[in-house]
C-alpha cells in the first residue's frame, strides 16, 4: 500500500489462522526534511506517516536515508520518527 507518497507498508509471510500473518513493516525514503526548501517539511506531514504505521500495526518502520539535513536544528523533526508507538529504525545516508 502507497502512503502519503513517502511512505509504504508491506506485508510479507503467511501464518496459521489464529497467527498473525507475517511481518509488516513502514518504509520511509528520501523525506529530506529541510524547511523553506521543500514544500513537504511539517512536523504534521511525519505524523501523517506516522499514523499510517500505527493504522496499519505496522511491527516496525524503517527510514532510508535522506531524512533531514541538520541533525543538531532538526532534532524535534527526528523525535517524530524516534517516538513512534512502533519500532523505528534509521539507515544513514
């Protein structure tokens, strides 16, 4: 499923009927988080992805690189992704 056009949950794996089925996990790329350069950077537009992991049950989310430019200015931005009610995961680059 295509969310909020940074994000996809995928579900993989089969299971008993009283198991769940497989892994499902959110995928986040390139949100490149830089306010007054993209048009996208809101604290809300994370949230949204957020949520969409949490509406899902999502296990964990990952973030693939590219997600903001200033780690020290942008730490609120990051706290969104890090304080998910899920796993969160960061690949830097």
């Amino acid at each position: 499923m295509f969310l909020s056009g940074l994000a996809a949950s995928v579900v993989m794996g089969t299971a008993r009927a009283d198991e769940k089925a497989g892994v499902t996990f959110l995928v986040v790329s390139d949100v490149h988080y830089r306010p007054g350069v993209f048009p996208h950077d809101t604290h809300e537009q994370l949230e949204k992805i957020v949520a969409s992991g949490v509406a899902a049950k999502v296990d964990f989310g990952i973030q693939l690189g590219d997600f903001q430019h200033n780690a020290a200015r942008d730490r609120a931005f990051i706290d969104v992704w890090n304080n998910a009610p899920f796993e969160t995961h960061h690949v830097i680059g």
